[in-house]
C-alpha cells in the first residue's frame, strides 16, 4: 500500500511516521492534545469483561505518550442478528466501568452494523508539549522496564479451546483490565527517555520500534520475565496465537535466542498482547528507584528487564 503523503502544520509533535501510540498536537506553550484510538474483537466470552479489557487498552496509549486521558468516545461494530441489544449494553457498561475508574469522561461515540463484533475507545488526553513521550529515543546504556506480566496472546488462544484454571483465568483478566494509570504517573518523576506499551507486536517488535534506525543492540534478560500463570505451560501444550508466528516472521531476522532459554519463554517474546505493560526506558540507576517505587506503590510484576547498548547492527538478543 502507498504511503500517504500527509503534510504537517507545525504544531504536529508525533505523526504516524514512527508508529507511535499516539497523535500529539500542540494546542498551546504549556498543552498538546494527545489523540487515540483502537477496537477489535472479543478476548473473552463475558461482554461485561471485554468491553472493560478494550477501555483499558485504549486508554493505555496516553498513558505511554506521558499524559493525561480526558475523555473517550466508543466504537462499536455490533452484529445485530447475532446477539441481542443486552449484550451490547453489558460491553458499554463494561468500558463505562474502566473509563469511571479511570477519570474520563464518556462523550458519547458511534455503532454500526456489522458481522463480526467490534469494541473500543477513541481516547483523547492532554501532556504538556515539552513532556511527550515517544517509542524513540533509547541510548547506549539504558536499561528497561516492564511494568506488566507476559502472556495474553497465548492465554487468549487457550481459552478458545479449553476451560483455564480459576487462577489462571483471573491472572489474565485482571493484568488486561489494570490501567497502567499508577505506572504513568510514577514514571513522570523520572527522566524517562522512550516509552511505549506492549501491545500486537509483542515484546520483542516494540523493542525493535524503539531501536528506530539506531545501531543498537538490546539484551532481554529472560529469566526477569514475568509471565502469566499457565503462559508457559500453553505455549509448550502449541497455543501459539497466528499473531505470534507473524511477529516472529517479520522480526526474527534481528532477534537471536540463546540456546538455553526455555522454547516457551521464547515463544512468549513474540506474544501478542492485549492491554499490556509499559515499556520504559531510562538510565540504569534511574530505572532501579523507579521498579522499586512502583513495587511498592502496587505495580508488583515491574522489573528491569533489558538492557541497550551501541553495537555494529541493530538487534535484540534473548538470554
């Protein structure tokens, strides 16, 4: 598909060029207007639940621009021959819900008819122009954060096919349905240099949107993974989500895994994930006080998870 050609005004901040999270425009010296949307089908069978899964994952994305979501409005494409209007009104209570919690206000949105069931958020924020937060920007030293546990791709997959564990089922609810509002938050007292949330691409892709054009070379350290309970276990059982092989084969050239990390783990570096963490990145001593802070203040899987340093070619090792 042709590229195309939008011209920028200059108060544009963050375009698409760089497959950002979101679009920034500067409205004034001290406000940038942070703009995003994303829908897409049930992960779960309970209406109630997806729509609160699809809020949180839309919201996410101000919160890894560095800002602050105001209001959302909802897309729903709704199969009404299918299922009847109840549950459509359960997914918008479900997002509702999130959005409450959350502190932004519902404006209103839009529905169509359509085959296949669709839900999300279309989220507006604000962040201070000189405050954005991109998915570029690492440097030779930093050290990485990952604020939510890895999984969902694969755990989505399973529960198509088989009943989880009560615990196992809880763990993946409740990680896609956690604002990382409190992550967001704490990570603004720190001099954060790139952020994105960890989303389709999997980890190990937005590693490589990070990496930008810059020769750099990231080291995962996969025994500071954190994974959902059951991920592994699914992954070895070959409930591998098709957006997971899609991952691997459009990254894998650049991704090398040590002979001696578990097939699993490293499966689950490719894994698709709904709703995930924040990536963060910042100066090591810098990254230790923040995975401290947000241990204490709730966010309890954050870990240093990786490091970057300036090499010949870019890549991504997993050790």
């Amino acid at each position: 598909m042709k590229a195309l050609n939008v011209r920028y005004d200059r108060n544009v901040i963050v375009g698409f060029e760089h497959s950002d999270d979101a679009g920034v425009y500067r409205l004034t010296s001290e406000i940038a207007l942070i703009q995003t949307l994303d829908f897409f089908t049930p992960i779960v069978d309970d209406p109630f639940v997806f729509g609160r899964i699809a809020a949180a994952n839309g919201l996410s994305d101000v919160y890894a621009m560095g800002g602050k979501p105001l209001t959302a409005m909802n897309i729903v494409c709704f199969p009404v021959k299918k299922f009847s209007l109840d549950v459509m009104g359960k997914i918008l209570a479900g997002g509702l819900s999130v959005l409450d919690a959350a502190g932004v206000q519902l404006l209103g949105g839009h529905s169509v008819d359509d085959d296949e069931l669709k839900y999300g958020v279309s989220v507006t924020g604000i962040v201070h122009p000189d405050r954005v937060l991109t998915n570029r920007g690492l440097r030779d030293g930093d050290a990485l954060v990952l604020t939510k546990a890895l999984g969902t791709g694969i755990l989505g997959t399973a529960v198509k096919g088989m009943k989880l564990e009560p615990a196992e089922m809880d763990a993946f609810v409740s990680s896609m349905t956690a604002l990382n509002a409190r992550a967001a938050e704490i990570m603004g007292r720190y001099a954060v240099h790139a952020c994105t949330d960890v989303t389709g691409f999997g980890l190990a892709g937005h590693l490589l949107e990070m990496c930008g054009d810059d020769a750099l070379e990231v080291t995962i350290d996969s025994s500071k993974l954190v994974l959902l309970p059951g991920a592994a276990n699914y992954a070895d059982m070959g409930m591998i989500p098709g957006g997971l092989y899609r991952n691997r084969d459009f990254c894998g050239a650049r991704v090398s895994v040590g002979a001696a990390v578990p097939r699993a783990v490293a499966d689950l570096v490719f894994d698709p994930q709904t709703s995930g963490g924040l990536l963060i990145a910042l100066a090591p001593d810098e990254a230790e006080s923040l995975v401290r802070e947000l241990n204490d203040n709730g966010v309890s899987h954050a870990r240093i998870i990786a490091r970057v340093k300036a090499a010949r070619q870019q890549r991504v090792l997993v050790v």
